[in-house]
C-alpha cells in the first residue's frame, strides 16, 4: 500500500468495512510557482532591522510595521486625542467620570490603557496570521511542454487517469493505481531523477479538494520541520507538485495498511507483542501537537509487510496464521488534521473511533479539554480515544463500536466503559440531550430500536471482560485502556503519560509473541 491513505473514511466506506469485519468475525518541462500564502518576514534582516526614533509616534509605527515589531509597543498614534467628557455609555455616564476622574490627564490615561489592550489583542491575532502564513507549502505549478487541447486526462469526477506506463510529469513515470479514495487516487511511480519507486497522492481536480490538500500539505511539512528524524512514525512528504489541475503529493513507498493485514489473516487477532509495539508508536506519533482526527487501522500503514506462518488452532477452518516480521508502522493521511488553535469541525472522525466529546457536541468552558482548549468540543484527547479502540480492535480481531447510529454507539460505550456522568451530559449539545430521557439515562431502548439492533448490542460486554488478566501484559493493558476510555476528556490519559504507563515496560512472555 501507498504511503497516503486512498480510503477518507467515509460514513458509506465505514459501513462496508464493518460488513467484513462482521464477515470473519522535470525535463524539458516549463516551471512556474504557485504561493499558498507568503511569510512576510524574508526582507527584515541585518541593519535594515535597527530602528532610530524620529519625532512623532506615527512615524514610529510606521517603522514597526514596516520591520515587524509589534506596533502596540509604540504606544498610541500622536493624532489620537482623548475626549472629554466620554461619551456616555462608553464608559459609563458622563457625571461618574467627573465625579471620579480629576482632569483630563486621568481619562487620557485610561483611554491610552484601552487603545494599548485593543492593540495587545490584534498584535496577537496578526502574529498568530503570520505563523500560520509562515507555515503555508510553496507547490510549483509544471505545465505540459507540448499542447494538450482535446486530451482527457479526468473521469468525469475529476479523478485523473492513471494509466501503466505513463508520465506523471516527465521526473514520474506511473506504475499502477495502488487504491483511490474521495480526495482522489495513490499511484505507485518511479522516480527518474532519485533512481526509486515511490507513493503519489494525486487530488482530484476539484475546487474544494484542492484547498483541502493545502492543508495536509501544510501538516506534512511542518511534521517534517519539526521531527526531520522522524521519531515520531508519521509519513513525510518528499515533493508536491501542481500537474495538469491537480495537486500531487511525494511520498516513500511503504507497505499495505494494519487494516488490510487484519483482513488478509482472517482478522485473527495480533500477538500482544505486536500490540504493544504499535501502541507505543501510536501514542509517539499523536504526541506531536497535531490534532490528526481521522485515526483508524486503514490510516496506519506497515513500512515492511513481509510475515511469516504458524499453526493456528483456535478457529475452525483456519490451520495458520501469519505473524508480521517488522512491526514498525507510519500514520498516514492528515488531510483532515488541524492545528490546535484552528477551526474545529463538528463532526470528525470515522464512526467506529469516534470519540464521545464528538458526539455529544460542545461543551461548556468547564469542561477544560486540554489547557489551551478555549472550551473547544474536541481536542487531542479525541485521538487518544482512537488509540484505545484501534488497539481492542488489535486484541480482539473485530472493531470495538460496529454502529452507525449515535444513541446505539453512546449504550454501547455504556455497556464497556460504564455509565456517563450526569455533568458531561448537562453539559452537551441540545442535538445531543435529546439521546437521554428526563432521568439522565439513555433513551434506548426505544419503540424505534429495530430487534437487529437489540441483539447485536446484547453481545457487548464490559472492558474487563474483554481483556482478561491472564498475564502481567494484559493486566497493564486493562489498565492502560481503562485511562484511555474515560468519558471526561480533561481526565483521559495523555499520549505523554501514556507512554510513561507500566505496559510498556511489562515483561513479554512466549504466550505474547504467538
């Protein structure tokens, strides 16, 4: 599999991948470049920096714009002038403030202390702009050198047609269509100019997919500024490029997807070995500050699939079983990742690993998610939630919460994780109170349930009961798990703490390793 998801998760493409798992249990090329969006701060460098104070404060916010410093530190503009009395219900009437203040001396003072805070909040929001800016890809657009008119290179979804043996520019040559998705298609190419193959994410040509892909790419490159070593097992980006419409996306080559090995055996569980590897890169890579949300099986792939065969005798028909020879593993497919301090959509994550702060919507500022949350409804714990039911889909062989329904996904997080505290619940959406009848508890049963639902949801048991503590290993992974599903998000475990856990330092025995 390619090193860039091809599925995008959505409600329909969950449905069919819990049908299964239910199943089993450039040359010569003219370059131009496009800029995303510019840092502004390349000129301001060397003396040209050193600012000399002339008369006037206009004069000296003129010069603060110009070199970057922020201009609240100058103070108010010279042509500001304070009035006297202030208008009543600006500040409050006028014979309070005469009766209060002594001259005008006091209330410019106090006018001067406005401006500054006003000036403090804007700096503030135009360094933030300029990060943010600051951070933003260069993609270079490559055109054709020879004319294209009346060649289709789209389907009509806009989705590009890869065919064998074609050019993906004149560096890329296409070797096949390793999977395609909503956002578009991955290829596997070769690179003419490296001598390599290599993963290409090729958007389709589509207005909102695009600007979509501004911001994958922006996370990638940021991961690669930040970890260039990649100690945190995410995907890095190699090229991007602009072709014939669309964006395309460089990465390695990697192999299939844990999702798609899972399948591949049968959907026998992992050994608690390979378990507890993979945890601990998953939690290394959810600790770099980046809100991924889309976390899921399908979206982390092995960088070697290669596996060997061992007896197998726990499921009728099943004589082997394949055990990985190389657990290391890479998160892929950010294209819905956000920035802690960015827009947060309603909705994310895929039904089956999606967090209970999601589904019952915003919650008030009491409800800290993380420190700098600014009473957001989700943040970095929703993908510590992930984690937890990724790794019980590990263990078990099957996903955790097979549901596509939000009252029957909330019971059954009852069922496993215990009861939901009445404050989170006082405290959640008006879409989401009416899931909960006037006593506080779930309105399910209900006359709409259908009987599939009720039998199905029958078969769930409690987390102890799906983890037993038969070693040491499963008795720090129950305990690890019981700090990850935590309904109050302030209170789960951290991917910091997490890797801290003793389960990560637990003795493995033989029994873990088969």
């Amino acid at each position: 599999m390619a090193g860039i998801s091809a599925t995008e998760g959505t409600e329909e493409e969950t449905k069919k991948q819990g049908k299964q798992r239910k199943k089993v249990g450039g040359k010569g090329l003219r370059e131009s470049t496009v800029v995303v969006q510019i840092a502004s701060d390349e000129h301001c460098s060397g003396a040209a920096c050193s600012v000399q104070r002339k008369a006037g404060q206009d004069a000296a916010r003129s010069r603060a714009a110009i070199y970057g410093y922020p201009a609240f530190l100058m103070g108010p503009p010279a042509h500001y002038q304070p009035t006297y009395p202030p208008a009543a219900g600006k500040y409050g009437g006028e014979g309070v403030y005469r009766e209060r203040f002594q001259g005008i001396q006091r209330i410019q003072g106090i006018q001067q202390e406005e401006w500054r805070r006003r000036q403090v909040g804007k700096g503030e929001e135009e360094q933030k702009e300029a990060e943010r800016r600051g951070k933003e890809v260069y993609v270079r657009v490559i055109k054709d050198p020879y004319p294209t008119e009346g060649i289709k290179f789209d389907d009509e979804d806009g989705h590009y047609i890869a065919e064998p043996n074609t050019d993906l520019t004149s560096r890329y040559k296409i070797v096949r269509v390793l999977g395609q998705g909503t956002f578009g298609k991955v290829v596997r190419c070769y690179d003419r100019l490296k001598k390599e193959y290599c993963a290409i994410k090729v958007i389709r040509a589509v207005q909102k997919y695009r600007e979509a892909s501004m911001i994958e790419l922006r996370v990638l490159q940021t991961l690669s500024e930040r970890d260039p070593e990649n100690r945190n097992k995410c995907i890095h980006m190699k090229d991007c490029f602009d072709y014939r419409n669309h964006i395309c996306i460089v990465t390695g080559l990697l192999g299939m997807s844990v999702f798609d090995f899972l399948k591949g055996n049968g959907f026998v569980p992992f050994p608690g070995s390979h378990i507890q590897h993979f945890a601990y890169q998953l939690f290394t890579s959810v600790a770099c500050n980046l809100v991924h949300t889309d976390l899921k099986p399908e979206n982390i792939l092995l960088v070697d699939a290669a596996f060997h065969t061992v007896p197998y005798t726990k499921r009728a028909g099943q004589r082997v079983k394949r055990l990985l020879n190389n657990t290391e593993i890479r998160l892929i497919d950010f294209g819905s990742a956000t920035f802690e301090d960015e827009y947060h959509s309603s909705v994310v994550s895929t039904r089956h690993y999606r967090a209970p702060e999601i589904i019952l919507g915003k919650y008030s500022l009491d409800c800290v998610l993380v420190s700098n949350a600014k009473g957001m409804g989700w943040s970095y714990p929703c993908d510590i939630w992930s984690i937890g039911c990724i790794l019980i889909e590990f263990f078990t062989g099957e996903a955790l919460f097979q549901t596509h329904d939000n009252l029957e996904h909330l019971y059954m997080m009852e069922i496993i994780c215990g009861k939901l505290e009445p404050r989170l619940i006082r405290q959640s959406s008006k879409t989401a109170q009416k899931y909960f009848r006037h006593s506080g508890k779930l309105d399910y049963p209900n006359k709409d349930t259908s009987p599939s639902s009720r039998k199905f949801v029958k078969t769930m048991r409690p987390l102890a009961e799906i983890v037993p503590s038969t070693s040491a290993l499963n008795i720090h992974f129950l305990d690890l798990l019981m700090k990850i599903f935590i309904y109050d998000p302030s209170k789960r475990i951290t991917a910091r703490e997490a890797l801290s856990h003793p389960y990560f330092f637990s003795p493995i025995t033989h029994i873990d390793t088969i």
